[in-house]
C-alpha cells in the first residue's frame, strides 16, 4: 500500500510503560474484523466497567499479538482498560481483571483517522526494521482521545514491543 504518510524519520521513541490492572476482554480477530469486533468488545466492557463502579485510571488500549499484516491472519486482540488497584474478583466471568506487566517499547503518537493506520503501520515498522530493533510481536494502541464526529483529531499512542 503507497500513501503519503507525514511520520518523521526516527519518530519512534524507546520507552518503558510501568504495571497496569485492567478490566479485561480477549478475543480472535483479523485485520478485518477487528474494529467491529473490537469497537463492540470495547463498547461492553466500558458498561461492564461502569456497572461494576470501577476506577478508570488511563484510557483503552488494544494489544494485538501476533499479527502479521496479512488482513486474512488471526491473531489476539486483548481490549485493557486500567483500573484503580480496588478490583474485584469476576470468576465465570467474560471480563477478567489482570495485571499487566511493565512493557519495554518503541512508541508513535499519531494524530489522525484509525482508517490511516496500516500507511502508518508501514512506515513506523520500516523504522523498526532500519534501526535493527527486535519486535516482540506485540502491539498496544492507548486511544487518549476518542472523537468519532472529527476522527481526524483521534490521538493514539501506538506502543510496539521489544525483546531486551
């Protein structure tokens, strides 16, 4: 895929995100479907979260493992929303409560429509290649600012996992 994507060169920074708890929920998803299956996964949980009268401390992540950038592969996408340390215990449940450990990353904030993600994707993974970094196959996406009327003033801080 060839489009104009403004991403500066060496725009990836090397960072370490400290422990989290999250309210959570994993499923199966490709390229393909993972936005409709991911959008209502999100939308469930952000009700279950309410419902239960939990903290939300930092906004929703996505974490995909194992994608590989063919839109047809399957692959996890687990849907995090940190917590407060107050969380209870859901056994039988959909939704579990997890701890997430600290993660060791290269990461973008962009500023833009999530339709422009896979132009972005390409250019950032380039820069992963060109600095011999090693990738995890690990990726997280903090959506800091949600707006579905202007998606082009959607921010995401797109973390890409290392192997130290």
């Amino acid at each position: 895929m060839t489009t104009d994507v403004l991403i500066p060169e060496k725009a990836l920074a090397e960072s370490n995100v400290v422990p989290f708890t999250a309210l959570t929920v994993g499923l199966r998803a490709t390229l393909l479907t993972a936005a409709d299956r991911g959008g209502a996964a999100t939308q469930q949980l952000l009700s279950e979260a309410a419902r239960l009268g939990l903290d939300m401390t930092q906004p929703v992540q996505w974490m995909y493992t194992g994608v590989t950038g063919d839109e047809t592969n399957e692959f996890d996408l687990e849907i995090a929303l940190p917590i407060g340390s107050a969380a209870p215990v859901l056994p039988n449940h959909p939704f579990q409560v997890k701890t997430f450990p600290a993660f060791h990353c290269l990461h973008y904030t962009y500023t833009g429509p999530w339709s422009e993600f896979m132009p972005v994707y390409d250019a950032l993974f380039a820069q992963v290649e060109a600095g011999n970094y090693r990738h995890n196959q690990c990726v997280r996406e903090v959506y800091s600012v949600v707006n579905l009327e202007a998606p082009d003033q959607c921010v995401t801080d797109i973390q890409i996992g290392l192997t130290k």
